[in-house]
C-alpha cells in the first residue's frame, strides 16, 4: 500500500518557489533541500509566476462609481425618512377649540 499524500502549506509552497526561481541552485538541488519532486516544483513555479501579478493588482484601487450596497443604502434612508415624517405628522397633537 502507499504512503499517505503529503498537504503542503501554502507558505511552504512559496517558499519553495521563490527559492526556484532565485536561481542560485538548481531545480534537483531545491527538490533535494526541501524533500519535495521536481514536477511540484515546476507546478509551484508556474503557479507563483501566474499569480504574481494578483498580488498588485489588489493593492490598486479603482476609481469608479461607489458600490451598489452604498446606494441600496442611501434608497433606504430616504424611504424611512418619509415614512417618519409622515409618523410625525400624523402623531403630532391637534389643537382644538374649547367651548366656554
């Protein structure tokens, strides 16, 4: 029977890539550093490289209308504005005359 798989964690994986791509080994000695095959290293790599620019991309904010919650938002205050004023009204005592 097999061995059970091995979970890496996604710091462990980076941490593996970055020291691929560096350079100053090769991909034989990392695998070798690290305990980990050569194919998840270079699925590693390609992962790290394709996601890269995700990582700037988050940072950067986008000028553009505010979200639709903001303006659900500002729709509902205005409905219960009204809907008090017209509580307001109809609670507010009348005056009426009194007779002598």
């Amino acid at each position: 029977m097999a061995g059970k798989r091995k979970s890496h964690s996604a710091a462990f994986k980076a941490q593996v890539a970055l020291a691929a791509l560096k350079g100053d080994k090769t991909v034989n000695e990392v695998a070798a550093q690290f305990g980990v095959h050569l194919t998840l290293i270079h699925e590693w790599k390609k992962k790290l490289l394709a996601g890269a620019e995700a990582v700037f991309a988050a940072g950067a904010k986008t000028t553009g209308p505010p979200d639709d919650k903001t303006a659900e938002l500002y729709e509902q205050i205005g409905r219960l504005k009204v809907e008090l004023d017209w509580v307001k009204k109809i609670c507010r005592p009348r005056l009426t005359p009194s007779g002598p």
